[in-house]
C-alpha cells in the first residue's frame, strides 16, 4: 500500500486526468440513476416517461462512458510504462507490479465515481425540473437518488475503469524491463482480440440494424431504430480506433508537406509517433461528434421524410432540453475526457521540448507545434465522427428512399470546434510552462 500510494502522489498529474475523466461519468451517472430511482418509486405515467428517457440516456451515455473509461485507464498505465519496469529492476515482482496497477485504477476510480455523484446530488432537482417543464406528469414530484443508486453508479464505473486498465497491467507486468526502459512506447500498430471480437460484433450489430430497419412504417416507429444506428457507427470506429485513427492521421496530415513548416513537421511526426495517446484524444471527441451530428442529421433526415410524405415536418423538432438530456452527458464526457488525455501526457513532452530547445529551437516555434498538434487531434476526430454521421445518414435516407440525408454540419462543426478549443488549452498551457523550465534539469536522469 506504501507503494501504491506514494506513486499515486508521485505521478499526481497522471492520475488526477482520471480523477477527472471518473468524477464526470459518476455525475452522468448518478443523473441516470436519478432518473430511473424517480420512475420507479412514483410508477405509472412518470415511470412510463422516465424509463424511455432514462433508457435513451443510458444507452447515449454507456457507448461514451465505456470508450473513455477504458481509453483513458489504458493510457495511464503506459504512460507510466518506464516506472514499472524500474519496479522490476528493483526486485518487483511482475504479478506484484499488476496489482499495484489495478489496485491504483481501483482506488481512484471509486474516488472520482463517488465526487462525481456527490456532486450530481445538488445539481439533479433544478435539472430535471428544467428538463421536465414541459412534461405535466412531472410538476412536482418527489425526486430519489438514495444510497443504492449512488453504490450501483460507483460499482460499474470502478469495474470499468479496471477492465479497461487490465489489458495495461498486464503488459506492464510481462514486457521485460529493458525492452520497456529502452523504448517504453513501441509505435507499432496493436490490435488485441478483444478489440477484434468487439469489432465484429458492433459491425454485425450496425449490419443486422440497416437490415431491419422499415422504411414503410410510420416515421416515429421508424425513429426509434434509426436514431441507435450513428452510435453504432461511432463505437465500431472507437473499437477499430488502433488501426483506424493512425491511418485517418497519416492519410490527410500527408496533403500538406513536411517542408512546408518546421512546426507542422514536428507536431505531425509527435501525433503519429505517439499512437496510444494520438487515440486516446481522438477517441472521444469523435463520439462526440458522431453523437450530436447523427442525432441532428437523423432528426432533419426524419423531418424531410414527414414533409415528403404528409407536406409536414412537424414533431421533429429538437427541443434544446430534450438534446440536453441525451447528449449533455456524453458530451461532458467526451469533452473532459479529451482535454484530460492530452494534460495527462504532456509530462512525456516535456523532455521531448528541452531536447528540441537544445537543438537550437524558439519558444515561438514550439508553441506553434503544440498549436498544430492540437489541430491534428481535433481534424482527425472530426474526419472520423463526420464520416460516421454521413455513413448513418445515407443509410437511413436509402431506407426512406430519400436522394440524401440532411446533414447537420453546423453541429458537427460546433462540436468539433469547441473540443478544439478544449484540446488547446491543455495542450498550450503545459507546454508554455514547460518551456520556463531549466533545461539541463528536464533532461536530468529521473
């Protein structure tokens, strides 16, 4: 325990990324299971109405929740790849190795799972009431979020947080330790069999979906399967992401030329170099472009549809608290999730900084290579989360017997633009401050 908690506080800037990642999907959550705690205790028409809600949340929120908790327990632990085999060099042994490994990811978190549902107790009441205004079933009730939710919401985040780690430990307790000091984040292209199985299936799913779908049934039955495809689409791309991400990044990065700038030719080579955390960034913010994106494009698609059929787009509106509702969650997912991911390894730039300062590189420079970096993440998302928004939508207009689906490129770019500026932030900022460090000192042995 003395070792797992004093390399807690050793690598606090690591883990406190996750804290922050956990303490987000614990207020989603508890919200959640808010929903569901109310509907059950009042029963009837509010049970009726807090279930589809809750279910719909539930599953918007489960596709992001699973994809950033796992990205983001994963690249904790390699980025702390160096350290565990230090351990090994000083007579760890590697099964003792793993366990402090999930035992940490374990420790934080439950901590980040339960913040995060203290947190959502107070902000639940004005939520739902702003939510349900318009619902009269609603006005007034009693709103329930007792002990068991709140120990259901912060048992699944842990075990998901730990499963997402596991396939981590293990490698962290099983590659030898020189192989690690030597080149502690190897930038093959991995793809482990899980990821493979998962793959297949969502692929399958997306398949059997397309399938089903009727397009001659009513347009509200219709909407109900439609709206899960684009998901679908986002988590298949999420699942496949070590294999396709590097690929998306190398293929549109290469249309402008290294020559053409010194910044652009080191941000594009550290993105490409550093696959496991280039994924980890993207990752979320491309589900949450899909997300948003599908949800507008498969409601305008819808609305064209109806007007096609009865001259009336009417009752495919969305209304801003309904979208709230289902994307609020994994929008603060993604967003927090994306930002934390590139704050949690830019302690690995920092040497990479000194070492480029060292070799007579500006401070201008340099911070315009974090810039490009940034842009890099965010475009490749945005390719990735657009091309799953247009793939849903084809396939949902051709059901509809449609020429094209409406497309909502002003969310999209909403979207992608605010997770930009989130991903700037925390790529500028530690890269401004680490640029004032000495850098004799970070070059040091550690």
């Amino acid at each position: 325990m003395r070792l797992v908690l004093s390399d807690l506080a050793a690598h606090a800037r690591v883990w406190l990324g996750v804290l922050a990642v956990t303490i987000a999907t614990g207020i989603v959550g508890a919200i959640a299971a808010g929903l569901i705690e109310t509907g059950i205790v009042h029963g009837g028409r509010v049970q009726e109405g807090l279930s589809s809600t809750s279910a719909a949340v539930i599953m918007f929120t489960a596709v992001t929740a699973l994809i950033v908790l796992s990205s983001t327990a994963n690249l904790t632990v390699a980025l702390q790849q160096r350290s565990y085999a230090l351990w090994q060099l000083a007579g760890i042994r590697p099964a003792l190795v793993a366990l402090v490994v999930l035992t940490q990811l374990g420790i934080v978190g439950t901590l980040g799972a339960l913040v995060g549902c203290l947190v959502a107790l107070p902000i639940f009441p004005p939520l739902f009431v702003w939510a349900f205004r318009e619902w009269p079933d609603m006005h007034g009730i009693s709103l329930h979020l007792g002990t068991i939710s709140v120990l259901v919401v912060v048992t699944t985040i842990t075990v998901v947080v730990l499963l997402g780690g596991l396939r981590g430990a293990r490698r962290a307790s099983r590659i030898p330790p020189i192989e690690a000091l030597r080149d502690p984040e190897p930038p093959q292209i991995k793809i482990g069999w899980l990821r493979i199985v998962l793959t297949l299936l969502l692929l399958g799913g997306i398949v059997a979906l397309a399938l089903t779908l009727d397009g001659n049934a009513s347009i509200s039955a219709f909407s109900g399967q439609a709206v899960l495809l684009t998901p679908l689409i986002a988590a298949a791309l999420a699942a496949a992401g070590p294999l396709v991400f590097p690929l998306v990044l190398r293929a549109w990065t290469s249309l402008l030329p290294a020559e053409a700038s010194a910044s652009w030719f080191l941000a594009r080579n550290s993105a490409r170099y550093r696959l496991s955390q280039s994924s980890a960034a993207i990752s979320p913010l491309m589900v949450a472009i899909a997300l948003a994106g599908g949800l507008y494009t498969t409601g305008a698609t819808l609305a064209a549809a109806q007007a096609a059929r009865t001259g009336s787009s009417e009752g495919f509106d969305l209304a801003p608290e309904g979208v709230v509702i289902l994307l609020g969650g994994p929008l603060l997912l993604s967003a927090v999730a994306a930002a934390a991911i590139v704050f949690m390894s830019g302690h690995a730039r920092e040497r990479e900084l000194a070492l480029i300062q060292a070799a007579g590189s500006t401070h201008e420079a340099i911070t315009l290579t974090a810039i490009w970096e940034a842009v890099i993440y965010a475009a490749t998302a945005a390719i990735l989360g657009t091309a799953a928004t247009v793939i849903g939508g084809l396939i949902i207009a051709a059901k509809l017997s449609l020429p094209a689906p409406v497309v909502s490129f002003t969310t999209l770019g909403l979207i992608a633009g605010g997770g930009l500026v989130l991903i700037l932030a925390a790529t500028v900022a530690p890269t401004m401050a680490a640029l004032r460090h000495e850098i004799p000192r970070t070059l040091a042995v550690e």
